[in-house]
C-alpha cells in the first residue's frame, strides 16, 4: 500500500504542492470554531458567535463555486493570491472590530468577505487530476487528499480553540489568516503543475456547471453526507457532557476521522474495475445502514465504536463521487465542479449541526443521532438517483476507480 502513495510523489513538483496544500487546507476548519471562541470570549454571546461563523460558511458555500470557476477561466496563479487577500482581509476586518468592540455589522460583514477563501481541496485535486487522468493513480491521490481533509479537520479546530485560550482570544484566526496567506502564496508560485486555464471555461450558454442535472444530484449528495457529519459532531459532544465526560467528546470524534482515514487509504490503492455507478450504490447503501447502530448507544464506549463504523465509509463514498464529477463535466470547468461538491458538503455540515442542536434541546442527548439516521436514508436514495442519472459513458467500467 506504501509503495502506492509513494508512486504518486515520483512526478515533479507533487510533494511541494502537497506541502503547500497541507497549509493552505487548515484555515477552512480553523476559521469558523476561531470565530466562535474569539466571539464567545469578548462579547460573551453564543448566540452572536454563531451566527457570525454560520455566515463565513454560507458566504464560502456560495463565494467558493465562482471562483473556482475564475481559477478554471484564468489559473491558480492569478486568482488565488486575490482570493486569499480578500479572504484574510475579511478575517483582519473582523478581528479588529472585536477588539475595539465595534458595531455587530463589522463582525457579519467581516464574516462574509472571510467567505471569499478559495477552495484548496478543488485547487489540489485538480492539480492531480491534470497529472493522472484517465490512470489507475488518480483514486489514490483524491484517496491520499481526502486523507488530508480529514487530518486538517482533526487538528485545526483543536489548533484554533488553543492559540485563542492560551494566548489571546484573536490568535486562532490571525494564525488562520497567516496560514492561508503563506500556503496559496507557495500553491500559486507553483505554476508547473498547475491545470492550465482556458479563458472559454464556459459551457455555450455560460451556465455553471451545477445547472447539470449530475452535478446537482452529486452536489446535494454531498449536503447529506455532511448532514451526517455535523449532526455526529454535535451529538457526539452533547452525549459527552450529558455522560459527565466532555473531554471524552475529542476521542469519540478522532474514532469517526480515524474510520474515513483507513478505509480511505485501504480504497485508495484497490484496483477494481466495477463501474462506478454500482460503486456509488454499494458505498451509499453501506454509509446508510452504518448510522442505523448510532441509535442503539448507551455508553461512551458504545459511541466510539459506533461513530468508529459510521466514519468507515465516508472516504470511500467521497473518492467515487469525485470519481463520478472529474468525469461528469468538461475538463476545463473541473475546479468549479468539484467545489461544488466540497461546498455542499460544508453546507451539509452546518445544516446538520444546526438540526442537531434543536433535536438535542428538545429531546436529549441520544436524539440527535436521528438526524444521521435521516441524512444516511438521503444518502442512499441520492445515490441511487445519481446512479439512474448518470450518462451513458458514465457507466462503463474504469480502472480509475
């Protein structure tokens, strides 16, 4: 398996734009718990944090999509380095305003222009997409960066609540800030390996590419998987407190990331050729019945090893989706589809958190895991939707995936 992923970094310039993308992935999670625990500290109110952080996910849910699809029209290098300057302009703006306690419209309009932070993951998958298209490596590497995705969700929230408790409440998202500034600047000076930009990166009506009936489909897939996500986060917290053992929360999640890790990097160097329609069906109705036993948890250890299963086959049902989108649009709009997927899955996981939160109020710790349930029910009838949609040369069998 090693000597699969070592295979990957024999083409030059991949471990340096990896590097860059390890960087530059982590303020994404860092940006909206630092926003939070800034807000909670200074002005004291759960309420204001949180709907300040719901607005950088809604203006990256809806900012992300466009400029990808600048990125597809004129190159990462030109278009990253104003992404991230507006988007850590927007990050500077609100934290000056909570410094000087400003009006509550900075902080919201400070949220929104952080929302301009371009999509890393889009930007790295299509670098390896350019490289490996076509060829048995190209499941490995979306295997290896949704690995990373994973990783960079695991350590940048704990990264952010840190810096703002142990040094000032500001630290988590100036260190966000800086982060984003250093690793787009090193992904954009990295020209060799970069998807080279065509300026007619438009269908002939100039449409997005979400206005294809697939992209939809595979797009609001990805808000149910997230949905799952977001809702076991928060359960998963509730359900520790309500245990009397909150930091055991940190255990439990680390179980759901280390489940999508492995199985991730195992279905990474798998060489299967059954198509990927029938792959989208098996990993749906897998991710499905994988939530049913998170209704049966009576104790911590229970939680572990069943948020353990139900992370089991969300790599696995990510890798074949952006399996299904590199070949589901236009090669010169690839950066634009697969944000849509990455921002629907971000959607997915505020949608859920929020769902979760009520159920959880109203109804008690374990009720919350009845929003997974939900979601992995959609996630299985989205797929076999997608499935049936999927155009023909979609159905052939591919040694890709």
């Amino acid at each position: 398996m090693v000597s699969a992923y070592r295979t990957l970094f024999s083409v030059p310039g991949a471990i340096a734009f990896t590097l860059a993308g390890l960087l530059a992935r982590l303020p994404l999670p860092m940006t909206g718990i630092g926003i939070i625990t800034l807000l909670a500290q200074l002005r004291g109110s759960y309420a204001l944090a949180g709907a300040v952080s719901a607005t950088f996910v809604l203006s990256y849910a809806l900012a992300s999509p466009r400029i990808s699809r600048w990125v597809d029209r004129h190159g990462q290098a030109k278009v990253l380095p104003l992404a991230a300057t507006a988007s850590v302009a927007g990050m500077l703006l609100l934290l000056l305003a909570s410094h000087w306690q400003a009006p509550d419209w900075l902080l919201f309009t400070g949220a929104a222009l952080a929302g301009c932070m371009p999509s890393m993951s889009a930007m790295l998958r299509a670098r390896w997409t350019v490289i490996y298209r076509g060829q048995a490596p190209l499941q490995t590497a979306y295997s290896l960066e949704t690995v990373f995705d994973e990783l960079g969700f695991i350590a940048g929230p704990p990264l952010a609540v840190g810096l703002s408790v142990a040094l000032f409440p500001q630290a988590g998202l100036l260190c966000a800030a800086l982060l984003l500034a250093l690793g787009t600047g090193m992904l954009a000076l990295q020209r060799a390996t970069q998807p080279q930009p065509d300026p007619e990166a438009t269908n002939s009506a100039g449409r997005s590419v979400i206005a294809a009936t697939d992209v939809r489909l595979l797009a609001v897939l990805m808000v149910a998987m997230g949905v799952i996500v977001g809702s076991i986060d928060i359960t998963s917290v509730a359900f520790a407190e309500q245990h009397g053992q909150p930091f055991a929360a940190s255990i439990v999640l680390s179980a759901y990331a280390v489940g999508s890790c492995a199985a991730g990097l195992v279905f990474g160097v798998l060489k299967l050729t059954t198509p990927l329609q029938r792959l989208l069906l098996w990993c749906g109705t897998a991710t499905a019945l994988c939530t049913l036993p998170l209704l049966l948890v009576t104790s911590l250890p229970a939680l572990a090893a069943s948020v353990l299963l139900a992370g089991t086959f969300f790599a696995p049902t990510m890798i074949v989706v952006m399996s299904l989108i590199e070949r589901s649009v236009p090669p010169r709009q690839l950066t634009e589809g697969i944000t849509w997927l990455l921002a629907g899955l971000n959607v997915g996981v505020a949608l859920g958190a929020a769902a979760t939160g009520q159920r959880v109020d109203a109804a008690g710790a374990g009720a919350g895991f009845a929003v997974s349930v939900v979601a992995g029910a959609a996630v299985l009838l989205l797929s076999i939707c997608a499935a049936r949609r999927l155009r023909p040369r979609l159905l052939q069998p591919s040694n890709a995936c």
